[in-house]
C-alpha cells in the first residue's frame, strides 16, 4: 500500500448523523450557589484544540458572581494537600478571573489558549461554593519528518498541503499531520498494537477519530473526516485485510483511508498520503 499506491475516490452511500448544541446548559436546582465546569475543544477558527480549550461555566438560581482559575494540575494538588478544598477556594478567589455578567440560571463560554501540559480549571460561585474541576491536557510535539501530504478527494479546493509527521511528547501512540488540511488543521493518528511488513518496511496500522477540516460546502456545514472503521462502526475494517486500513510506515510514509463526510453523511472516501522529503 505504499504512498500513493492505491490514491483514490469512491462514491459512498450517504449516512445521517445527528447531535445536541445544548449540552452542558441545564443549571440543576440545588438550593445553594452551584457552578459547573465544562470543557470542550474550541470551534472557532484561529484556535488550536491541541492547546485550548473552551470552558464553559453554568450557574443555578443562587449564584451572584462567579470566578475561575487555570492552574497546572500539579499546582491545584499541591494547594488541596496543603490546605483541602477551603484552600483552593481561596487560591481562586484571589488569583482567578471574575466572569463580568453571569448571573443565576445561565452560562458563559469563555477559551483558554496557549495551555502546555496538564491543566485543571477550578470555579467559585459567589466567593465561598467550589464547583466541580476538570482537566485539560495541552500537547506538544517532536518532528520526525517533513514533507507533502496528498489529499485526494476532488470536492475540495487543494490538492497538496506543506506538512509534517510528528509525534506527541506525552504519548508516544498519538502521531499527527500537521498542517494535513492547510494551516492550523492537523490530522491525529491513533496508534494500534498492529504491525506488518510491506515491500522490506515495517509499518503499524492507526486509527482516525472524527475530526474536522477547515472546508464548509453551504447548508450542509463543516466537512469532517474520520476512518472507515468509526464510519461502519466496525473496527475490523481498518485493523484486517480489507483495503480501508491505515498505514504509518517506519520511514516516515503514511496512507490513510479517510471517510468524507457532512451533516448529511459520508460523501466520499478513499487514500490520502504523507510523503516525506528525501
């Protein structure tokens, strides 16, 4: 399956797909100030999912003012040893970020950007209720190689984007293309514990989550790819020997089968390439 080798498009029957823009907007009715955190990888373009994270604080009836706190997570445990929760309530109270106009009963997003490591997001509600913390990881990466990543799907506007094969520093089955889909749109591979030999090179074989591309075609909304496995719910397509597999190759080459899709379902799939420089 080398690079390029097997490049092309298929037609694909349409799959629908459905989801919920209101998560995380229910406030709960406990009768003392509650605010609950929420996490999510940040929409808008100009942001960087690898390293923000768009926070989102909703409050009950009973909350007056609200206050945050990004701290790296070594940091939040040490003051929780040293002092419980009453500590961290302090901590946040005098170092957090007060929430102009959130009142009871609403929400408010706010993105955190340039975070390195693991992070944990505390929040008060009226300078005396801690809420629940969640945690967000900011990765960083090591260049194996650079070169060309061959993108073949003829319904969208480039052919070939600058990029480079890199891996994560905190997880050493977490690759990524940068750049696959242009300038801020990289493509994640998830490593299996699946190897083989082709043509002399070894390779170990990925998984491609639901991620999305910078592409949006009219009503139908952002175009996103995932493999053909999370397509047909069916892991065996990508990990057997069916022709939709994924293949990172130990010099660097890659070929993935990316499935195509919209709000409307999948629109087309076939192999995309990474070829290194020589």
């Amino acid at each position: 399956m080398k690079a390029l080798k097997y490049m092309m498009i298929l037609a694909a029957a349409p799959m629908m797909w459905a989801c919920s823009a209101d998560e995380g907007t229910e406030p709960g009715s406990d009768p003392n100030p509650v605010v609950t955190v929420y996490a999510y990888a940040p929409t808008e373009a100009g942001f960087n999912p690898d390293n923000d994270v768009t926070v989102r604080l909703v409050t009950n009836s009973k909350v007056t003012s609200v206050k945050y706190l990004a701290l790296p997570t070594a940091d939040i445990t040490a003051t929780l040893n040293n002092g419980g929760e009453k500590a961290l309530v302090d901590k946040v109270e005098s170092e957090g970020v007060k929430v102009d106009d959130l009142e009871g009963n609403s929400f408010a997003d706010i993105t955190l950007t340039d975070l390195h490591g693991e992070y944990t997001i505390a929040a008060v509600a009226n300078g005396s209720s801690l809420g629940n913390r969640v945690s967000f990881l900011g990765l960083d990466w090591n260049t194996i190689k650079e070169g060309t990543f061959y993108l073949q799907n003829k319904n969208i506007p480039i052919e070939s984007t600058e990029a480079a094969l890199e891996v994560c520093t905190s997880n050493s089955k977490l690759y990524r293309i940068k750049n696959a889909f242009g300038e801020g749109y990289s493509l994640k591979l998830d490593l299996l514990n699946v190897t083989g030999v082709d043509d002399g090179v070894k390779y170990t074989l990925f998984r491609v989550k639901s991620q999305d591309t910078p592409w949006v075609m009219g009503a139908y909304g952002r175009v996103s790819v995932f493999d053909v496995g999370y397509w047909q719910e069916d892991e065996s397509f990508v990990t057997s020997d069916t022709g939709y597999a994924n293949f990172l190759y130990e010099d660097g080459y890659v070929d993935v089968c990316l499935a195509w899709y919209m709000s409307e379902g999948v629109f087309s799939y076939g192999y995309s390439a990474f070829i290194p420089n020589e």
